[in-house]
C-alpha cells in the first residue's frame, strides 16, 4: 500500500469524494459520563467547500446530550465493497439554522420529524475536520483481491492500494 497524504484543495477534494461515495457514517461522540464512545449512523446532508460535513439530527438526542458536554467527535466511514476507509475527528457546532434545515429538508429527513421543518427539535450539526485518514484502492475490489493473493503466493509486494493524511 502507498502513501499519499493530500492537502488543502486536494485533502478536501479526497474527504468530499469519499464521504459522498459512503455518504452513512458513524458518528462517535465522547458523553463525560460513560467510559466508552458513542456511536450512531449518521448520513451527511453535505461536504462544503472548507471540508465541513453537516448533518441534521434532534435535540432529544444522546448524541445533541453528549455535544453539550464535549464538542468533539469521530467518524467513522466504510464501503467495504471497492475497500474505502475514511476516520476523521473534528469539532461539532450546533445551531438551528433555518437556511440550512431548509436547504437540506428531504423526504428521508422528514421520517424523522413528523412536525416538519419547523419542528423544534431540528438541530444542524456542522463538523470542522480536524484531522483524517483515509484507505482505498486503486482498481476494483477483484483486482485487489487478485493482487493481495499474488503478494501472499510470491512474497512480493504489489501496491494494491493507498492511504494517507487528509490535511484540510
């Protein structure tokens, strides 16, 4: 496997391909009163131009509890079927920011909040990346399966892959 850290554009560029192509991730945030993580699926409403993810979720939620406690998170992205990986960690900021819940109501956001957009409940959550990591291949999953078997019968090493920094 490779090496190749991005910056800037090209970090931001690899983080929004790859977070579009996974789209659900989980979400891991840190309540100060549990000794472990927790962690939920989340799928993200948008990559912007910076490199923040949004989502949006509900105040009812552990995850809105934990927040309020301790802005940091994790996520966690995987599509195990073309072998692409994405851990990132960042800071949340929670608003309820009428443009956003507008811009980005749908019908599958809609089965959560019954009430509509105007639920009180809404929160937008926008993630500031603050560090990530990234894995995938360069060819099809077969190809690197193929490659992965050729290294382990000749004891050769094949690039069958990539991973790297993402510095946004």
């Amino acid at each position: 496997m490779s090496t190749e850290n991005l910056h800037n554009d090209e970090a931001r560029e690899k983080l929004k391909d790859l977070v579009n192509k996974i789209d659900v991730g989980i979400l891991c945030t840190y309540p100060t009163d549990q000794p472990y993580v927790h962690a939920v699926p989340m799928s993200r409403q948008e990559v912007d131009e910076e490199g923040n993810i949004w989502y949006l979720f509900s105040s009812e939620s552990d995850t809105f509890k934990h927040l309020k406690q301790d802005n940091k998170v994790s996520i966690l992205f995987s599509q195990v079927s073309d072998y692409s990986f994405l851990s990132l960690n960042g800071v949340a900021t929670v608003s309820q920011d009428k443009a956003r819940i507008e811009k980005y109501w749908n019908k599958f956001v809609e089965a959560w909040f019954e009430k509509g957009k105007e639920d009180p409940r809404i929160r937008v959550m926008k993630v500031q990346v603050d560090d990530a990591h990234y894995w995938d291949n360069k060819t099809s999953k077969l190809v690197t399966l193929l490659k992965v078997a050729a290294s382990a019968v000749t004891g050769k090493k094949l690039d069958i892959g990539r991973e790297g920094e993402l510095n946004v």
